[in-house]
C-alpha cells in the first residue's frame, strides 16, 4: 500500500510550507538514526519522513503528489499521453466530458496507464535524474570507483581518469523507474572539478610556475619539481632567463577515455632574487658588474 506523505508528517493536505517544514524538523529530530542506533523501525521512519519532506516541501512535485499521488513522478507521461488522446477523433463517452478515443475520461486513461482499469496498461519509461559530483584534481587525474546516493538509492559507479570540470556523462538505467514494466530512466552525472592549487589545467595540458634561485639560473644545475604523478628532477641550463618554459612530455593530465595518453607538463621558471644582501654579496655583486661593464666598454 503506497504511503501518504501527508500522514507521515502528520499534516492535513491544506498545510502550509511553514507547518512542514516545522513538522518534517519535530519528527527528523525525533527520529534520527543517532538517537536511535539499531533501531531498524525509527530508520525506516526516518527514510519515510525525508521521503515526505522532499515532496512536499518542493512547490511543483506536491501539486503533482496532490494530483497523481503515488504516481506524482509520472505526471509528465500522464499529461503527454492526455495530449495524445485529445488529438485523437472523439467517438463517444464515458461518464464525463469525452477527450479521447473511446470516450476515454481522465481516470480511465490514468487507470489504463497504470493499471487497474479497462484495457492493457502501457509501458512508461521513467525520468531522467540529474545529480553533481565534486571532486579535486588529484581524484579526476586517476580512475576509481565511488558511491552516489541519488534519491536515497546508493549508485556505485567508476570515475573514469581525466574527467573536465562541469563535463556531464549519462549512466543508463539508473533513474526513476518506469512504470508498468517500462525502463528505467537515465542518470545524467555532472563532474565539478575544484582547482589545483599549484598546476593549472588546459584540456589534458597542466602548467606550473617554478621559482629558480639566481645561482642556479646563472650557473645551471639539477632541480626536483612536482607533477601530478610524482617528482621529476631536472637540468637548468646555464642563464636561463626569468620566464623560461619547459615542456615535460606527457607529465600532464590523462585524456579522458584514451587509456595511457596524457597531455604535456609546461614549467615556467620564475627567478627569484635574493633578499638581505649581506656586506660582502654586495661588494661581489658590484665586483661583478664593475667587471661585464669593463668587457662589454
């Protein structure tokens, strides 16, 4: 037997969104798996009373729930097959204002739709569901598995490795259920990736800007640096200039569904100058000038 929602909370249907959301408040506290370990009948009720409260406190699925009542998530295929029936040519009635083929009223059709009523009830294809999932960086680079709760049904589903930022994919069959027999809708899952906060990602390319102390960037020599899979060391070559980029092959983000290709890694070089000279560096740093300015007069 379906279940009121009104019941559940405890309200008349003519309640107000405050004495819901006032209700819904009362018996979630009252309820909650917290204050009630082990206790399988209050997390039922506490399934029930969210179950309600999601309903009922969104403006357009209770004026569907009034209408439809268990059936409230069809209202779309109930009113397109309405549609469908009006257009057909009007050959009598039955007990009403005649609509359809048949004289078919709103009850019959919603009867013959779901169930219950005259004739072979029809196939519906569910709805569609549309959820979010954040991840960071580091989570979108590697492919695993996680577990969405979509509607209160836990989904487990894989990520797969170089996922974009707001990048939507579809999983078949893992929205509403039909009705009488029909399939399940989709899920439409969209990704939102958080910023890195050292590499910039372009598509599969990633860029990061590397401080260089002037030593070596007058010198040269070895330097570790990060990537999104570990550290790489490299050779700075002898004065390099303050804004050098260097690309590291395939360092940068796998591409979404293309197993074992990744974009490039772009290192900027970023000298910095030293700070707190003591007595002597300037002395060496003047020194130093004094002598490119003699070579070069």
């Amino acid at each position: 037997m379906p279940t009121d929602h009104y019941h559940v909370l405890g309200l008349p249907r003519t309640a107000t969104p405050d004495d819901i959301k006032k209700a819904y408040r009362k018996l979630a506290r009252k309820h909650h798996p917290d204050l009630n370990p082990d206790n399988a009948e209050a997390k039922k009720k506490f399934q029930e009373i969210n179950e309600a409260n999601e309903v009922l406190s969104d403006p357009e699925s209770r004026k569907k729930y009034d209408r439809y009542g268990d059936q409230w998530k069809h209202a779309e295929q109930f009113e397109q097959a309405k549609r469908e029936q009006g257009t057909r040519p009007q050959t009598g009635t039955s007990g009403g204002t005649p609509f359809g083929a048949g004289g078919m009223d709103e009850e019959d059709l919603f009867s013959s739709m779901f169930g219950g009523g005259r004739g072979r009830a029809v196939k519906f294809r569910g709805p569609d569901y549309q959820t979010e999932l954040r991840l960071d960086m580091d989570a979108a680079y590697r492919s695993h598995k996680q577990t969405l709760n979509v509607n209160g049904r836990p989904i487990r589903i894989t990520v797969p490795a170089g996922v974009e930022n707001e990048q939507s994919i579809r999983i078949p069959g893992q929205g509403g259920p039909g009705a009488n027999g029909g399939p399940n809708g989709d899920l439409f899952l969209t990704f939102i990736v958080a910023p890195h906060p050292r590499f910039k990602r372009v598509g599969g390319d990633l860029y990061l800007t590397q401080d260089l102390d002037l030593s070596t960037a007058l010198l040269g020599g070895g330097i570790t640096v990060d990537t999104m899979d570990g550290k790489v060391k490299l050779k700075v070559s002898p004065e390099t200039q303050n804004g050098t980029k260097v690309k590291l092959k395939g360092k940068g983000f796998p591409v979404y569904k293309e197993e074992g290709r990744f974009g490039d890694l772009y290192v900027t070089y970023n000298v910095k100058l030293p700070t707190g000279l003591s007595d002597r560096e300037k002395e060496l740093i003047r020194e130093l000038a004094n002598i490119r300015n003699t070579a070069s007069a």
